[in-house]
C-alpha cells in the first residue's frame, strides 16, 4: 500500500484492508519527487515517520518500505508514461504528475512484488492510471480501490489539510456539499448536466474556491460524459485559502 506519509485515517483503512486480505501487508512512504512540479510543495510536505509507523502498526502491516529519495530516483533511466487517461485534469494542470506516479508506482511494484495493490479513490485520475498501467504491461497485480475516508465536515481527508487554519478547514468541507448538491441535481433529472456542473461551479467560486474543474466522468478513461453511467463520479479540484483540494464522488452518492 504506497504512501507519500502523515499518515491519516484515510491511509489506515487502506492499510487495515491490505493487512487483512493478504497473509503479508507491506506498505511505503516515500514523497515522491518526480510527481511534484517545480512550484509546488515537496520541501514543505508534512513528513512525521515516528507517528506514520505507528499508524502502520495499528493498522496490522508487517512491514513497511521508507527508501531514501536518492535510492529511488536516482540513476534511473526509465519513465512510465500512460497517456490518454494522464492527459486531462491534474495530468494537465500537474504536467509530469503522472509519469512521475506511474514510474515510481511501478518501481514499488517490482521492488514488493504484491499479490494486491490498495489505493484510494479520492485520488481518482491516480486510480485510472495505475490500472491502465497495469493493463498495459500485463503485471500481475490486483489493484484494489477504496472509497474516500471523511472528516465529519464532509471533507476529504488528505494530508494537505494540514496547511488549514481549523476555521478555514471547517469551511473547506463545503466543496464536498456543492459535489453532492450537483450530484443530486444531475440524478433526479431536474437539469441537465452541463447546467448543472456551471451552477456548481458558480456556487463554488461564490464560496470562494477557485475552481480548476468540475466534470462528471467516466472513471476508467476519465473521459467526461454527457449521459449517466452507473459509475460515473463527478470530479473536482479547487484552491481555497491556498490549499489545493480534489475531491470526487459517485454520482450516486448520497
Ligand atoms: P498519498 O499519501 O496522498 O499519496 O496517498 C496514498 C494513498 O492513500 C493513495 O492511494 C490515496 O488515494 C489514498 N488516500 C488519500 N486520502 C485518502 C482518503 N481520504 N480516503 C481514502 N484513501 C485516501
């Protein structure tokens, strides 16, 4: 189960459902510097390994992977680049974000050699890589998807939260109520879909976010759609009081 760290509630269900599936859980933490931009936050990223393998441990691993960035990246000569399902979205506004993830994920998987791989679906554009990854070159590895774990607030948690001040953090968590409000809107067939991602979207920056994409998708080929699928999921990303939050959900979900 592959981590960058500050290990949250959200990591530990996917740890305790790798630990209890398989006779052996492994995880890793390694903030991953090939996935970050120039401009962005890999020197301020909250790293706290005493605290991380604590959570580990609780969470039933048997072992956990903590490379040194040097051992992972450097000398290396391949890059893993799945295109299509990168293009859009974070692949778009984060250029190299992906093959960044893609080769090191990739790496960790030749390193671990898992029966299983365990990642979450709030990173969902991550999730159609890995398995289009997988797909392609054939590896012989079950990637096994859990849903979001939630603060109370509704807000996803992510180690990013960190950055918040408690009152910013509290009014962060109204980005999953606009996804929900447009998720209804879409499912009981009051408005269409495009109407109904513009009015989310007006409601988003009315709050203060600045949006970078609301779109309903399809979570396989991250394509958007115009027509309800049974799994389609509506997809954000925004920045609120300079954090940047990504959130998605099942439109489905109430
Ligand atoms: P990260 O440490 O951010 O790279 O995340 C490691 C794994 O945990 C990824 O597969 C994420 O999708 C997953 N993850 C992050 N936040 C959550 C959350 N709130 N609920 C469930 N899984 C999560």
């Amino acid at each position: 189960m592959p981590t960058m760290g500050a290990l949250h509630a959200g990591h530990h269900s996917l740890m305790v459902a790798a630990s209890s599936e398989n006779e052996v859980g492994v995880g890793s933490i390694f903030v991953n510097p090939l996935q970050f931009g120039p401009a962005e936050d890999l020197e301020k990223y909250p790293r706290n390994e005493a605290a991380d393998l604590e959570v580990a441990e609780s969470a039933g691993i048997t072992a956990m992977f903590c490379p040194d960035p040097a051992e992972m990246v450097q000398g290396l000569s391949t890059k893993v680049a799945v295109s299509g399902v990168s293009d859009q979205f974070e692949g778009q506004l984060r250029p190299g974000h992906f093959d960044g993830v893609a080769t090191i994920v990739a790496r960790l998987f030749g390193i671990v050699l898992p029966t299983r791989a365990y990642f979450g679906l709030k990173d969902l554009q991550q999730c159609a890589v890995v398995r289009t990854m997988v797909r392609d070159l054939c590896l012989p590895v079950d990637i096994r998807l859990l849903e979001t774990v939630r603060e109370p607030s509704g807000l996803a948690l992510s180690s990013r939260n960190a950055y918040f001040s408690p009152e910013d953090r509290e009014a962060a968590a109204q980005l999953p109520m606009v996804l929900k409000n447009v998720a209804g809107a879409i499912t009981d067939g009051s408005g269409d879909i495009a109407k109904s991602i513009s009015i989310g979207m007006a409601e988003l920056a009315y709050l203060g976010f600045a949006v970078d994409y609301l779109e309903l998708v399809d979570p396989l080929t991250m394509v958007p759609v115009r027509k309800i699928g049974e799994d389609s999921r509506l997809i954000v990303a925004a920045r609120f009081k300079g954090v940047r939050l990504i959130d998605n959900i099942s439109i489905y979900q109430k």
